[in-house]
C-alpha cells in the first residue's frame, strides 16, 4: 500500500440497552450511576428462573415477550433500532451501496432441530441489507463470543485503512432468550445480584440485552459529504489465544492492549472502558493487566469504567456500549462511573470513579473486549487533533 | 497441535517445504492449500479430491486438531514477523450453524443435562485456540459465518488485509461432502466428518475475480476446497494417497473452572 493510511471516522452510533432506545439515554444513565438491572419480565414464568437481575430493554407495549411492532423478532426490533439510529447520525438515508455491513451474532441460524426458542440465539437477518448491493454480496457475519462486535470493528477497520469500502457498518444484537441463559448459567458465571465490575463483592455476571451499530467512514469520504469526522477509530487488535477456553489470560489481554496503543500511536490515555463483566477473575486480571499499562505510559490515576452493572452484558454485542461510553467520554471530557461499584478492587495506578469525573480535555480511551473461545480484542478512539469528537 | 498427523507415504513432499508461489495472472491467487479431513471423512475426500492438492492430506480424527494442524501447515511457510502478524481468514459458516444446532437440541434435551463443555462448544473459535503457541503466530482471526457466502467473503477479505500489508492465509472449514458431516464438537467417534483447507494469500488487492470462483458442488464442499481443485488441476504433478491414521480418543472439550470465567 502506498500513500498516507486514511484515518477512520467514527460517524455514526445507535444503540438500545436497558436504560432505552438511543445513545443519550444510555449516556444520562451511566453518568446517573443508576442501575437498569432488575428482575426479568420476560422470564417471570419460567421455572428454571431464580429471580436474577437481567438488563432487560423497556418494550414500549404489547409486553417483554412481543415481538417487534412489524412482526420481526426482538432480536430484529432491536437490532434495526440501533441501525436506524447510527445511520440518522452518520446523514446517511440508508445501508450505501458498495459498503460493507458486518453483523456478529453466534450463528446466522440454526438447522433442522434445533427448538423454536432458538431464534433468538443466532441470525438476526438484516432486513435493512436485502436489496442493497454490499460489499461481498451480502452482510458478513462474524462470531467471536462476547468479543463478536471489536472483532467486526477490527475488520472493518481493515477493510477501510485498504480502500476496499468507504463505508462500513458493524452492528448486532442480543434479546434475553432461555439458552443464552442457560449457557451462562451452566458455567455458573451468573451473579444471584446485579453484576459489581471492579467491586470487591463482585460475584458474576448479569445477563443484559439491546443492540448496537458503528458506522465508520474513510475520514476524508466522510469529510467530502459534509460529516466532521472528529472521533477516530485508532487501532483494533485482535487475536484468538490464550489458556483457557472461559478465562482471560493476562498475557493475551497484554499483549492486545500493548499492540493496541502501539499502532494507535497512543502515548497516554485518558479512559479506558473496560470489559469487566464482574466476575472475580477476569475483573482481577483486567486491572494487572491495566495496571502494567498504566505504569508503561507512566499514568498514575488512569480513569477505568465498565457498563455491565448498569445494564447488563449484551454478549456478542458487548462492545457497542463500550464504544459508545469511551465515545461520549472523548466528547464531553468526562469518565463516567460503573454503576454497582461501591468498594474498588485495589488497583495502583487506576482511578476506579464511583461517580463521574471530569478528564478535561480528553484525546484518547482505550476499550478492551473478551469471549469464551480465546477471543480478545483492543480498541482505541482518538479525538481527531483538528477536530471535536 | 494435538494428536497425531497420519505419516506421508514414502516420497510424498511434505507440506512444509512446498514452495510459496505466486501464481499466474489467469490463476486465483492463493498458494496450494494445505488440506485435511477428519478420520470420518478421509474416504469421502478421497472420493471426492482424488488427487489430494498440495500434498497429502492431514489426517486427524477431530475437526479441532484438524484445523489446526492444517492452519499451521500453511501458516508455517511463513518466517518471522510475517508469521506472527499475518491475518488469518476462515470461512466457517456450517461449523457455526451446527454448532448453534447442536446446542439446541442439548438444551431441549430432558435426559442429558447441560453441561459446561456444551456452553464452551458453541464458539466455533475454539477450534482454534491454541494455534499460535508453538509456531509464533499473534495475528488476528477472522471468523466468517455468512450461510452460502462465507468462502467468497473470505477470499475478500483476505485481499483487503492483503492490502494492508499483511500476510494472509484463508481457510475453511466444511463438512464430509456426504452431506452428513458431524458435529464439530461430537464426541463420539465414527461420525463422518469435516474437511479443512488453508492456503497462504500470495495475490494483491485487485487479482480477485469473484466471478470466476468455481461453484460449490457436491465434490467441493466450499469455495476454497473449490479452489484448490483447480489449483490441483493446474500444477499438481501425481495422486498422494494417505492411510487412514489410527484413530485418536475423542478431543476432550475442557470444562471451565466457574472461578475463573469470564
């Protein structure tokens, strides 16, 4: 390749989590420090339901088990919610032609006897794409774990710094469903309260649904068609490694985030949004992992936050609210809290804010991702130096 | 890698020392696949491939050691820091449906509780992990899974980091072409099973002509064991044969320890 890399834009954003449809509800509710987690609707009648809390998203009638309002699934519903409001943010009337579209999820469906609740495990099938000529033909659909959506932006990422597209949209979706449940449940990762990241009374996860999409641009593409262009995504790592298939391995993770500041030219930073679902271990190796980074870019109240014990983990779709946490928090110069910590794990050279915290002037945040599987991912947003984000 | 690779057949050249060729303009530009089947499917490979491209077939009796093994064959003729950052792409739409499928039917299953492992064997991904521990390989993985599509978008891809400056092996990952293939994570043995290819990238970012790939057939069970045939056709000099290797105790699913999930 020859010539400059092209920086990539971050243009648009949508998002459904538990605090509601859209970003800015999301954003008004982490910096509240409230959390959305509470007993589960759309469960309440199952027998194998034990009360846990659950990020359940508020249906606007019809019900937690209603479909969406033209017939599709939840999961559908969910994932065109947040589609449709990351294209209005990006000026873009549609899916473009000749973009490429990345949808992660576990599987695109499921084959002959598997049980009707399935549906909501796997696909969504994008309606938005049918009859778009994509880039590839049609979406791709990526699956790495709780880490499917880093690893779509990593991939996107690339297929932009190419030239290959112009424009690329990375988005999925998660609906509360009994097998997703159970498959948490059966490791025994699912907290009986509402998830505490970085809290030393952390005891799991709590299971959340929504959706997210990112739409990313050439930056100068973007520029050209009016946009401003001011949040860039710097660097994406990924990697499929590591000890164990449930557990984070503190030499992957390091490895990934060092890569990831690395190639993001990043020398200080001032968020990172971390994966911190909550569970001792892997909240635990997250912060030494954080905290040897901290100490390399000799940072000594390096702000970290997690979303999870406000609403919830999205699974495959994790990292939509992490983007859009570091995002508004490059924006508006604020690292905001995680909800459900009270009693910070010890970390040297990490802040862990119990309330907002102003981080004037903030240029960069590091994002980390992780799945069952091996999969780890990195992310870093820069504040464009000519521009706000 | 796990497990034992079946021994190749006196004079057969080992898939490490196949030289990385660029190849002809008119020719896909992918380098002779490394290919495997899984012990069940060795008969309908042979059936189906004949000449086995590139060399003899790994022969492993799991799809997990099975792509790895013929992962790092291919990653292998790469050295250094083109191997520790080179891409790798795989086209593994079937093993994800499966293995969705197959949770399904655990979960609805009234006698057979649920298990850990049956959590950990959806993620298709961990067929992969530990690839990169012996041979120096840290790049990333793509996993691919768009139903029809995933092969062709894998060879797109694989342009596009191409471009990048990366080096880039494709894979897949197919069931027997029998049509029965099992469960990548079937514990029993005997299942008919699953047929892996992988080839270095050796083209630049405008010598993929989509149109040309060959279709997917009951002989070619995905795009890039398609491709492979025809790159057999062109340069592959003579028939290698393998034996069936002795068959391995099932690839054991490790059972997380719920202290240290994630």
């Amino acid at each position: 390749m020859t010539g400059p890399r092209p920086q990539i834009a971050l243009t648009g954003l949508g998002l459904v989590t538990a605090y509601g449809a859209g970003v800015d509800p999301y954003w008004r509710g982490l910096l509240s420090g409230c959390s959305a987690l509470r007993p589960a609707e759309r469960f309440a009648s199952a027998t194998w339901y034990q009360g846990e809390p659950v990020g359940e998203v508020p249906m606007a009638g019809g019900g937690p088990d209603a479909p969406g309002p033209d017939g599709g699934t939840r999961k559908q519903h969910l994932l065109e919610t947040a589609l449709a409001e990351a294209l209005a943010a990006a000026g873009l009337p549609g899916l473009p032609a000749g973009a490429l579209v990345v949808l992660v999820g576990q599987a695109p469906a499921v084959g002959a006897g598997a049980p009707p609740e399935a549906a909501e495990l796997v696909g969504p099938r994008l309606r938005a794409a049918e009859g778009v000529p994509l880039f590839g033909g049609a979406p791709f659909y990526l699956s790495h774990a709780c880490a499917s959506a880093a690893f779509g932006l990593a991939l996107a990422r690339e297929a932009l710094l190419a030239g290959a597209v112009r424009t690329a949209v990375v988005l999925g979706a998660s609906a509360l469903n009994p097998l997703e449940y159970a498959s948490m449940k059966v490791v025994r990762v699912v907290s009986p309260r509402a998830a505490r990241p970085f809290d030393r009374a952390g005891a799991g996860i709590t299971i959340g649904e929504g959706a997210g999409a990112v739409v990313l641009e050439d930056r100068r593409s973007a520029r050209e068609r009016g946009r401003r262009g001011g949040l860039l995504l710097g660097s994406a790592v990924c990697r499929v490694a590591g000890n164990s298939p449930a557990a984070s391995d503190d030499a992957v993770v390091a490895d990934c985030v060092r890569q990831a500041c690395e190639e993001g030219g990043v020398d200080r930073l001032d968020y990172v949004h971390a994966h911190a679902t909550g569970t001792a271990q892997g909240d635990a190796a997250e912060l030494r992992v954080l905290d040897g980074l901290a100490d390399g870019l000799g940072q000594k109240e390096l702000p970290v936050g997690s979303h999870k014990g406000a609403v919830g983990h999205l699974l495959h779709a994790s990292c939509f609210p992490a983007v859009a946490a570091a995002a508004l928090a490059l924006r508006h110069g604020i690292a905001p809290p995680t909800p459900g910590l009270t009693d910070p794990a010890p970390a040297e050279r990490l802040r862990l804010p119990t309330a907002a915290l102003a981080v004037p002037g903030a240029r960069r945040a590091l994002l980390t991702s992780f799945g069952f599987g091996g999969n780890n991912a990195a992310l870093t947003l820069h504040r464009a130096q000519d521009g706000t984000a | 890698m796990t497990g034992p690779v079946a021994t190749p057949p006196a004079g057969a050249v080992p898939f490490d020392a196949l030289p990385v060729a660029v190849l002809p303009s008119d020719v896909l530009p992918i380098d002779a696949p490394a290919a495997g089947a899984s012990s069940g499917a060795l008969a309908a490979w042979l059936d189906a491939r004949g000449d086995a491209p590139g060399g003899p077939p790994v022969v492993e009796a799991e799809p997990g050691p099975l792509l790895r093994a013929v992962l790092g064959a291919a990653l292998r003729r790469l050295t250094g820091e083109e191997r520790g950052r080179a891409a790798v792409v795989l086209a593994a739409d079937e093993p994800c449906v499966r293995a969705a499928t197959r949770y399904g039917q655990r979960w609805t299953d009234t006698v057979r509780r649920l298990r850990p492992s049956d959590s950990v064997a959806l993620e298709t991904s961990e067929l992969v992990r530990g690839l990169g521990e012996d041979i120096g390989w840290g790049g990333p993985l793509y996993l691919l899974a768009a139903p029809g599509a995933a092969g062709r978008q894998a060879l797109l891809a694989a342009c596009f980091l191409a471009a990048g400056g990366r080096r880039v092996v494709v894979a897949e990952l197919v069931p027997a072409p029998d049509g029965a293939g099992a469960d990548p994570a079937e514990e029993s043995a005997g299942q008919p099973g699953w047929i892996a290819a992988a080839a270095l990238w050796t083209g630049g970012p405008s010598d993929l002509p989509l149109e040309e790939l060959p279709d997917t057939g009951p002989d070619a069970p995905g795009t890039l064991l398609g491709l492979a045939r025809t790159l057999a056709e062109v340069r592959t000099p003579a028939a290698v044969r393998v034996p069936v290797g002795a068959r391995t105790p099932a690839e054991a699913v490790p059972v997380p320890d719920p202290e240290e999930s994630r």
